[in-house]
C-alpha cells in the first residue's frame, strides 16, 4: 500500500498569538455587522485566527474575527436578532495561528 501526502520534511509546531483585552461594542442596531480594529503585534496576513470570544453572552450576534494587516485583527458582530443589542465590556480574547512560523 502506498502512502500519499506525507512530508519529506518534519514540519515545526506553528506559534501562536493570544490577545487578551477589554473590548466595548457598544450597541449594534438589528442587521448591522460592526467591526473593530485589534492591534495584535506580529500577526500577518496569511495567519489563521483559530478563536475569538468575549466574556459575555454575545445574545445571539455572530462574533468573528480576521488577520486584516500587519498587526491587526478585525472583529466583526453581526446582529441578525430583529432587535437592538448593547453588550456589556468584556474581556475579548484571541486565538491566532502563526502561519509563517511553519517551516517545512
């Protein structure tokens, strides 16, 4: 049986970024998607946000999140409730894949 996909090379274990810090959303009006710039030195473009979570309940909005730039992430809600919601200030916290820290 032959084997497929297997590396010539060993492939490092990737580093990670977390990013803890308080975050204010404000109120986000039904349908509305806001986002907001997250300043996460040494990420870059091409990195994999594998979380994203806020110390609160988000009541139904979808929270998500991307490497936009060098050193920033965007976090996105987007409410689909039929009604407005203001979230307390909580605690954001990422999770983000160091892609270019794989060496293969």
């Amino acid at each position: 049986m032959s084997k497929t996909n297997v590396a010539d090379e060993l492939v490092q274990s990737p580093s990670t970024f977390y990013y803890s810090a308080a975050f204010d959303a404000a109120s986000v009006a039904d349908a509305e998607t806001k986002g907001a710039d997250v300043t996460v030195a040494g990420v870059a473009l091409g990195d994999i946000v594998l979380g994203v979570s806020l110390a609160v309940d988000v009541v139904d909005l979808t929270l998500d999140a991307q490497v936009t730039a060098a050193n920033t992430v965007t976090v996105t809600l987007n409410n689909n409730t039929n009604g407005t919601v203001d979230l307390a200030s909580a605690t954001l916290r990422l999770l983000v894949l160091n892609v270019s820290a794989i060496h293969v």
